[in-house]
C-alpha cells in the first residue's frame, strides 16, 4: 500500500498538495463546518480509526482563528502520532504527525498528541 494521510481541520484541498492517499470516511472535515456532530458519525468515525489498517501514516492538522478545537475521535487518533514538522504564517499553522507506534516513541502529551 502506499503512504496515506489524514486532513483534520477546514482546507480540505491540503489533500491536492500530497502524494499520499487519503485515509478517511470524507475528505471534509465535517466537524469544521458545525463544531460538533451527531454521537454516531463521532462514534463511526472513531470505530473506524480503531482499526489498525485504517491508521493513516500521516496527520495533517490545519489551526487558525475560525477553526473548531478538534474532534474527541481526532484527538484519540493522535494520541498514536508524533509532530514531524509545523508551518505557520500569521494566525495560521500546519502541524504535521507521524505514525509512530514503536517503545521508543515520546510520551502523549496532556493534549492528546506526541509533540
């Protein structure tokens, strides 16, 4: 399989600026447009990352001012992944995680992800 990503936050056209596949049940990030979703798309989408095969190699998480604190099933996604990299401009920052699931990973942080 080749490498697979994951876009959580409002552009979902970060999907057009990588090589990797995208890893999930929609490539918009519903959750940007309301800040909350019903409890069985939130449950759907959690029962889904929980699958290993469904883990994507990468997370691409998108922040600015408009944007929605991420979702409970996207903050448990991250708890897996370690920031590689962070980009911003202004109010707006592009954090990037990988997949790390070895002993010698760092601890998660109070947030929900290994910065």
């Amino acid at each position: 399989r080749g490498k697979t990503i994951v876009v959580m936050g409002r552009p979902s056209a970060i999907y057009l600026l990588t090589d990797a596949s995208p890893m999930t049940l929609s490539t918009w990030d519903f959750w940007q447009f309301y800040g909350s979703l019903p409890p069985w798309v939130n449950a759907l989408t959690e029962a889904f990352y929980r699958v290993s095969v469904h883990r994507p190699d990468a997370v691409a998480v998108f922040n600015d001012p408009e944007t929605y604190p991420l979702a409970p099933w996207a903050r448990n996604l991250l708890a897996d992944y370690v920031a590689v990299d962070r980009v911003s401009v202004g109010s707006r920052s592009l954090s990037i995680y990988k997949l790390c699931n070895t002993v010698a990973c760092p601890a998660p942080t109070i947030r929900g992800a290994r910065d």
